[in-house]
C-alpha cells in the first residue's frame, strides 16, 4: 500500500513564525502536492512537484514556498506565519492519475 | 476555466436510505473524474475513478458513471450506513503529465441510526 506521511498531526504556531511541514511517500512517486483544506472552499492547491528540485505554483501560492531535495520529501515553508495561514494542510503524491493522501496537518496560527 | 460543482451539503439520512450525491464539471477536454471520501481526523481516500463516457465505477456499494453528455458524475449509493458518514469530494483531472487535479468543494454525509 502508498503510505504518505506528514511530520506533525497538529501545529501551534506564532505570527511571523517560520514553520515547516513535511510530507514523506514511500512509493517512488514522480508527483508531490500540497493543498490546504477550508470549510466551504474544498481543497486548494498551494504548489505541486513534478520531480526532485523541480516546483510548479498552484492556485494559491502567496505566503508559501516548497523544497523537494530528495524524491520521497517534499516540504511546504511558511516563512512567516500569519493568521490567515490557519488551515488544514494535506500533502498527496501521484504517479499517474490517482493521488494518495497522507492524514493532514492541522496548523493554527496565534 | 475547469471546474468542478458539487451540491451543497450536510446531507443527513436514515440508515439503510438511498443516496446520491450530484457533481458536475466544466472541462475543455475529457477528464478522468473521481470520488474521494475523507472521515473525520483523516486525508482524503480514492473512493472510485472512471476514466472515459460511460464508465462505471463502483467500490463498496457506492457507484456513479461518467456521463458526458450532461458532464455529470454523480455518486450513489443503494443503502448507506452509520459508518459511511464523512465527506465526499468530487475531482476531476487530465492525462498531462503532472495529474493536478480540480476539487469540488466537498459535500458531508451524515447518516444517522
């Protein structure tokens, strides 16, 4: 089975914090997402990858950043947190057409 | 642009009621499209996928068929349990590459016993 991983299941962050998410899939997947989830608004997508070093913006990027050093990683940067950044993430990795979601991160930011 | 229209929910029903749930999209050329379901405290999950008109696809009792001439993709199920409360996500994408997908905006299920 895909297993996709997220570092944290719940975050408590500070205005002006930098905060890091990590998502890691053991799969081999060329494709790496990262989307937060609003009530009302679905899921949105904030960047995705299409292969290591490799970044492409989503529909809402501002206030974000991504690294993917290494295939199986790939990291969501907040460089600094406000409080419209309070969401939940969810990272997904694909091969082909169907995407794998790992648990999601609540992130709250005071 | 692409897009995907789901109907607007909480949905709440009796146990063993009949559901649908409607979807709609917008798309210039011809998706896959896609159900997935998230339970409470959890990611999404592939619940089922239909790549071309007219197919089917189904798992554990839910079904919807991909109908191109009304651009819809609409999710039923016969009989639905306690256990099938959560939230369902209607998405379509294309064959391009990277697979980004287009989310509806989620539709809750509430069944109760």
């Amino acid at each position: 089975d895909v297993k996709v991983t997220q570092s944290s299941r719940y975050l408590v962050k500070r205005t002006g914090e930098k905060v890091f998410l990590e998502c890691v899939q053991d799969m081999d997947h060329e494709n790496m997402f990262w989307y937060r989830q609003d009530p009302g608004l679905g899921l949105r997508l904030i960047y995705f990858s299409y292969d290591v070093k490799m970044k492409e913006k989503g529909d809402i990027p501002e206030g974000y950043s991504v690294s993917r050093e290494k295939k199986e990683r790939f990291s969501l940067i907040l460089e600094s947190a406000s409080t419209n950044q309070t969401s939940m993430y969810l990272c997904a990795s694909s091969s082909q057409e169907t995407q794998y979601f790992g648990p999601g991160t609540r992130l709250l930011v005071l | 642009g692409d897009s995907v229209t789901q109907m607007e929910g909480p949905v709440t029903l009796s146990e063993e009621a009949f559901l649908t749930i409607n979807c709609t999209y917008t798309a210039t050329g011809y998706p896959s499209l896609f159900w997935y379901v998230q339970y409470p405290g959890e990611g999404l999950q592939l619940l089922l996928k239909a790549t071309k008109a007219d197919d089917k696809g189904s798992n554990k009792g839910f079904e919807a068929t991909y109908r191109k001439e009304t651009t819809s993709f609409h999710l039923e199920k016969g009989s639905v349990q306690v256990s099938d409360s959560a939230v369902y996500f209607c998405a379509l994408s294309f064959d391009s590459g990277t697979y980004k997908y287009i989310f509806g905006t989620g539709t809750r299920l509430k069944v109760l016993a």
